[in-house]
C-alpha cells in the first residue's frame, strides 16, 4: 500500500514545505542529485523542483502547490529520507528575489586590513648578519636521479575524479554479493539465424500495420525463454535457506544500459503474452529507462533475466546472476560465418548465447538442456505454434 506525504503548511497558508516522498519498502534514503529550480523561479503544481538519486531510481520531488520557490533548504550532495524538507515554496511569491546557481551561496570578502591595522607581525624584520659558520655551510645536495627502469607516473593535473553515483554503487555491490554467494557456472551454445530472420523480414510491414510496434528478435528470444523456462522449470526456482521455490510464473527481465546506468525492468507474466504484447511492453519500460521515469515497481521482482550485449556488439560473453534469480541468459552479435549445412560448407547469420546458472541449484545436464531448447525453438519458430 502506498504511503504518501502531505506538504507542510505555514500558519498564515502562503509558504509550502516541497519534501521527499516515499520511496518504496526497499529504500531508506537518497541523494539530492540535482536541483531543477533556483530561488526565485515560479513553479507550478507537480513540477519538479530537483532530482533524488537513489540505489535503483532516479525520483523527481515536485512542488506541492503553485508558486515562487522561496529557499532551498537542501543542498546538492545531501542524504535525505523520506519526509525531508528540502525547499519553502511561496504561494503568493512576495518578497522572493531571484537567485542565480552562481548567487546561491554569497561568500563574504574579507575587508582587507588598513594601514593603522597592520599587525606588528608584518613589519619587515632587520636583515641579520650572516655567520661565517653559515657561510661555509655546504649546500643541499641535488634530488636523486630516477633510474632507467622506476615508472614515470602521470601528473595528477590528468586525472579526474568524480564521485559514483548511488545507481552504480548498487550495481556494483549486487553484483560483487552475485560473485561472492552463487556456485556460477557458464555453457554456451550457438543459433543460426536464418529462420528467425526471415520471418521477421517475411512479416515486419504487416506486424508494424497491425500491432503499431516494430517486430524484433528480442520477442523472439523471450517466447522461446519462456518455452525453455516452461521444460526445465528449476532453472526458474531459486534457494531459500534450505528449501528450492518453484515458480509457476515467468517474469522475464530485461537488462537495459542506460547514460545512468545498468537497469533491469521487468516484463510481467510473459508466459500469457504473444509477440505483439512483448514488443511493446518492451518498448515502453525501454523508453522510461531511458527516460529516467522508470518506477521502482517496474524494476521489482523478475525470476530470469535476459542481457543483449549484442546491440553493442559483443561476440561472446560470460554475464553475472541477477540475484536473488538463479540464471542469466546472454544474447550476442549476429555474425555471418561459414557453416556445414547438408555437407556443404555455407555462409550462415550466426549469434552465441550463454547461460550463467547457480550450480547449488542447476545441474550441467538441466542448463544445456534449456539452451537446447532455445536453439531449437529460435532455428525454428513453429515449433511454438505446434508446441513441440
């Protein structure tokens, strides 16, 4: 059940707290990333006023009412928590100056001191006379010269650094637990194409007329996921503590790369949708991702998960679980190679997959099964329409 924060009112009803909304029941905090007004700046209802960075999302906090943006209590960096006032909104906006970002924090210069107040420490000092021991001391010796072979490291003017972002330290913690917890264990396997892309050639224009959605391989790869997923159901299951959960459903998430970082929507109940459905609901959650406007709801869950480094044309790869799921299935590159077909040597459109699996839980035998069961359906796609 959603929680939800109502904004503070002042007793004479003209200012308004904008403060951090709930988050969801998984995270407790986050990141003022951004502020997307300055004092000043006339706001209207719903409109964002910054940007909160948090372990999966990115969350606007919007104003509660029209207005000018009175003051900003937070400070870009802060950790904040649900509930946290992080500016004053003037509903009326009286007596709100505009602010540059540049104006934000006016810093004092110190008056420079007058002649009358120069500390006595400042008078020049008399020169005093120099010793003959000191004249005769000897100089400082010359800095040691590097050897031939001590690296010459670069100066640190080239360097950069800049604070990981909230999203990418989740990323990396998941998957460093991923390493630590799961017996992970890759098998490959490899697809011909040709069928696969001859439907979608064969059927793109009428797709595109009658569903409004562009007909593309990862529906393709997520019918037959669900298929493999459907004969081998443990790779679908996952340990807790000392018993297995089987799932009788298959939400299949997508890995997405995006300019904040890796996240992995999720595509409800794929076993009850055809191509059409998947295409566009791969296509919205897609386009939210990249959008920033994902929620965490559409992030939550999933039992499998599939990754495409093939759009940034990886060959081959060996992806990490995503926990607490108990395998991964790894698209790649669609490469034309020479292929013996019917004791001729052809030129094929060929794409490896790999499977990563939790061996506590998968065996060798189950997880080529399941990529068996890929090849075959992806090589030839009526097997799906005559179940076999």
């Amino acid at each position: 059940m959603q929680k939800w924060i109502r904004p503070f009112s002042s007793g004479d009803g003209d200012l308004v707290d904008a403060v951090v909304p709930f988050l969801g029941e998984s995270i407790s905090d986050g990141t003022v990333a951004k502020f997307l007004k300055n004092p000043g700046d006339r706001v209207e209802v719903d409109e964002p006023i910054a940007q909160l960075e948090t372990d999966k999302v990115t969350i606007d906090i919007v104003s509660p009412e029209a207005g000018v943006v009175k003051e900003l209590v937070a400070k870009e960096g802060d950790t904040v928590e649900p509930g946290t006032k992080i500016a004053i909104i003037s509903k009326s906006g009286e007596g709100v100056a505009h602010v540059a970002p540049s104006e934000k924090i006016p810093e004092k210069a110190s008056p420079e001191p007058s002649p009358a107040e120069t500390p006595k420490e400042d008078k020049p000092k008399p020169k005093r006379e120099t010793t003959a021991a000191e004249k005769t001391k000897a100089p400082m010796p010359p800095p040691p010269k590097r050897s031939a072979t001590e690296p010459q490291l670069p100066p640190k003017e080239r360097e950069r650094r800049v604070p990981m972002t909230r999203l990418r330290k989740r990323v990396a913690t998941r998957l460093k637990d991923s390493q630590n917890t799961f017996a992970m264990l890759t098998t490959f396997n490899e697809i011909d194409m040709t069928n696969l892309m001859k439907l979608r050639s064969d059927y793109k224009d009428a797709f595109v007329e009658k569903h409004g959605v562009k007909l593309g391989f990862m529906s393709g790869f997520v019918k037959a996921t669900v298929s493999a997923l459907q004969q081998q159901p443990i790779v679908n299951a996952v340990i807790d503590g000392d018993d297995i959960i089987y799932r009788d459903y298959i939400d299949i998430s997508i890995a997405v790369g995006t300019p904040k970082g890796l996240v992995v929507p999720v595509v409800r109940n794929s076993e009850r949708m055809n191509f059409a459905e998947i295409e566009k609901e791969i296509n919205t959650l897609a386009k939210k991702a990249n959008d920033g406007t994902i929620s965490i709801d559409e992030m939550a869950g999933g039992t499998f998960t599939i990754s495409n480094g093939g759009v940034y044309g990886s060959l081959i790869s060996t992806p990490i679980i995503n926990p607490p799921q108990s395998a991964i299935l790894g698209m790649h590159s669609i490469v034309n190679r020479p292929m013996v077909v019917g004791g001729n040597i052809v030129s094929r459109p060929m794409m490896y997959i790999a499977l990563t699996y939790d061996h506590r839980l998968i065996d060798g035998r189950e997880a080529v099964y399941f990529l068996r069961r890929i090849k075959d359906v992806v090589e030839d796609p009526r097997r799906l329409l005559l179940d076999i």
